[in-house]
C-alpha cells in the first residue's frame, strides 16, 4: 500500500488525504470493515479546514502541473492527441508518445532519425531493443544485410579511426555526431538517417552523453538544409543503451533543436516530432506526460 501511495502524483496524494481529513470531521467511523459510519452530532473544524487546505493545494498543484510547460518564459505549450507541441520562428515542435516505427512518413520531404552507435555496425541495427532495430525489423524484416551493405557503401567516403570498442576488438568509428541520410532504400518509400549518437569503448561500453545530441542536431540540421527536408521525425536519442537519464535526453534533444531553429534564419524545418517511448502493453510512457511537457515548455523557450 505505501508503495503504490508513493508513486502517485503529489496533487492526487494532497487530495486523497485532505478528503479523508473532511471525511473524518463530518462522519464518525465505528468500523469501516462492515461500513459502520455514522453522522457525527457536530463537524470537527480543524480537520475539516485542514482538509479543504489540501484540497486547494491539490488544484493548485494540478493547475500549475497544466501551465508549467511554460511557466518559466511564458512559452505556450499546446495539448494534441498523443502529446504536446510548441511553435518555434514558425516550426512546430512536438513530442509524442508511442513507438517510432508506428509513425508513418506519408511526405518524401520527411525523414525518420535512428540512432546509432560510431561504427554504424551490424550490432546496433540488428538489436531490436532499440530504436534503430525496431524500425529496421518492421520495414525491412527480409532485407536486413542488403540495408547493412547500403549503409556501408554511404559511409565508405568518411574518415575513419581505429578504436578499441571491446578488449582485443577494434573497429573503424566514423566519429559521434555523423550522420548519414539513407534514401529510399532497396525501391522503399522510406527515407531515414542513421545518427551516430553512442560511444563504444573497450571497458566501458556504450555510452551517451548530452555533447553527443547537440553534435547529432547540428548535423542534422546540415543534412536537412543540402537535401531540403522539411520535417523529422526523431526517438529519445541516448536514453537506452546510451544509459543517458530520460529526462535529461528529452531536454538535450529539445534544447539542441530549439537553438538550431532559433539561429536558423533562412531555410528551416516545419516540424520535428520527438517520440518518447511507449510500450504497446503499458499506458504508461517512459517519461511522464507532465515531465515531458514541462522539459517542452521550459528548453523550447530557454534561448528565447
């Protein structure tokens, strides 16, 4: 029971025990097995006020749960059906909850982001645990090792550097923040670029860090400028096997595309939507619903 207690929301907790405080001054309670309550001959004041103290409280907190997406800078933070959104210099700015490889990319100027790890290896787009895997697997299922060569052949004119990524292994890094566009592989539909956001090294393993992100955007933002690209569609770069805290990979990924479209004064994206992490079997997201909007809120405005 106090375990379940102490993951509820603190507004819910404040209105859940100022409740039972207005319950107790009105009602006496002989046995509440059997239901045995009876009206009490006259109200307990003080816990009848402290009740509605906490009640108020409650709202209060919930109230500005529901505007602290910009309570900071006064950014407006707009409710869509699966997330929420902000309006950046004219781009729209959003996070959704769900799974990327749900998301379907109907216009040839979009382009879904998969994170990757330095050496664009085989390892990282056959785990399916991660976003890459997930979306590789749904789209290209029977098509895995052509996609590998495809990727390869991409890369073969980028600088490279021997690296020591497990002991005694060592593999030819293209360095964090490459970035590599993939255009509709194999007669596909589909456009997406493959973004080196992960380290690998021999005694570490991988690892994220929130440098890595802002790199990966700028490069983004490069690639999106050449080709002319008008929206991305972009996971929670860094927060799985990259080991980076959630919330602060939200932030980082809401704070790097913020400053590019804030300094950005000719050619610019219309939409990038960011997707937190969904399972299929849980409603719940693996950032809240009211974190997610406060990080929206607070890094889209923070250059402003």
């Amino acid at each position: 029971m106090l375990d379940k207690l102490s993951k509820l929301e603190l507004s819910v907790l404040l209105a859940l025990v100022g409740s039972i405080f207005m319950l107790a001054s009105i009602f006496n309670i002989q046995d509440i097995t059997k239901l045995q309550i009876t009206r009490a001959n006259t109200i307990a004041w003080i816990p009848f006020f402290v009740g509605i103290v906490l009640l108020l409280g409650a709202i209060g907190l919930r109230l500005f749960d529901e505007v602290s997406g910009s309570w900071i800078t006064k950014r407006r933070v707009s409710k869509i059906s699966d997330g929420f959104q902000v309006d950046i210099s004219g781009t729209r700015l959003a996070v959704h909850f769900g799974r990327l490889e749900d998301f379907v990319v109907a216009e040839h100027s979009l382009a879904v982001v998969l994170p990757a790890n330095e050496f664009f290896d085989d390892e990282c787009v056959r785990d399916e645990k991660s976003a890459l895997g997930a979306f590789i697997k749904r789209n290209f299922s029977t098509q895995i090792s052509e996609i590998q060569q495809l990727i390869l052949k991409h890369t073969e004119s980028f600088p490279t550097s021997d690296i020591e990524k497990e002991v005694g292994v060592f593999g030819k890094s293209y360095g964090v923040g490459r970035c590599v566009l993939i255009d509709k592989p194999l007669n596909s539909n589909h456009r997406f670029i493959m973004a080196a956001v992960t380290t690998k090294r021999a005694r570490v393993g991988l690892r994220c860090e929130v440098a890595f992100i802002s790199s990966v955007v700028k490069e983004l933002h490069r690639i999106v400028v050449d080709k002319r690209l008008t929206g991305l569609i972009v996971p929670v770069m860094g927060s799985g096997h990259g080991g980076l805290n959630a919330e602060m990979a939200l932030f980082s990924l809401v704070l790097a595309f913020s400053e590019v479209l804030v300094r950005d004064s000719g050619h610019h994206l219309q939409s990038v939507d960011i997707v937190v992490f969904k399972p299929v079997d849980s409603k719940k997201p693996r950032i809240k619903s009211s974190t997610a909007k406060r990080i929206l809120g607070s890094a889209s405005a923070m250059l402003n």
